[in-house]
C-alpha cells in the first residue's frame, strides 16, 4: 500500500467518520475498533512525519528530550504488538502469517 494512500484511510476524519456511523447505528459497535485504530495511525503517521522545528502539537515538532516522543513511541509499539489480524472469511487469526507485522 503506498503511504499516502494509507495516511489518507488512516487519519482523524476516517476515524471520527466511523465513530458517527456507530453511534447512529449504521454500523456495528464493534467498527469503534476501527476508528481506534484510525486514530492511533493517525496519530503515529503525525508523529513520524514531523517536520517543523516548533509547533502546537507537541508530537509534530523536532525530536527533542522532554519532547514526548520516547514516550510516545514506546507506547505505540506496545499497542502495535497487541494487535491482532483476522481473515474474515474463515475468522481465522493469520497474525504470524503476515511477515511485515513483526518485521521482515
């Protein structure tokens, strides 16, 4: 998947899109796991692609101690290895089948 398409599914407005649906019960509740997950690689894809020197949010400016960052991003891997993949057709977990999930 090419980055900028992937930055595009993952970001604030896809996720708050689908925490609408849900709440308004044109989607299953269970979709809120989507909208998590939108919002944290949202999050993650901001933090990585900073490019400003200072700014509001904290997470989008240079790498700096008492940036935030080493917390940030120590808590994000923990998130990441808690994720769990499925293949719906047989609900099975194919997890450890995706080589690109632990590295290659």
């Amino acid at each position: 998947m090419n980055v900028k398409f992937a930055a595009q599914i993952f970001s604030s407005s896809v996720s708050v899109g689908v925490a609408v649906h849900c709440q308004h019960n044109s989607l299953p509740p269970e979709a809120m796991a989507t909208a998590e997950l939108c919002s944290q690689m949202n999050n993650l894809f901001g933090a990585i692609n900073s490019s400003h020197l200072k700014s509001p949010n904290q997470l989008q400016q240079a790498i700096s101690e008492g940036s935030g960052y080493l917390e940030f991003l120590q808590s994000n891997t923990e998130w990441l290895l808690t994720l769990r993949i499925f293949y719906t057709v047989r609900i099975k977990l194919v997890t450890n089948d995706i080589k690109c999930v632990y590295g290659c």
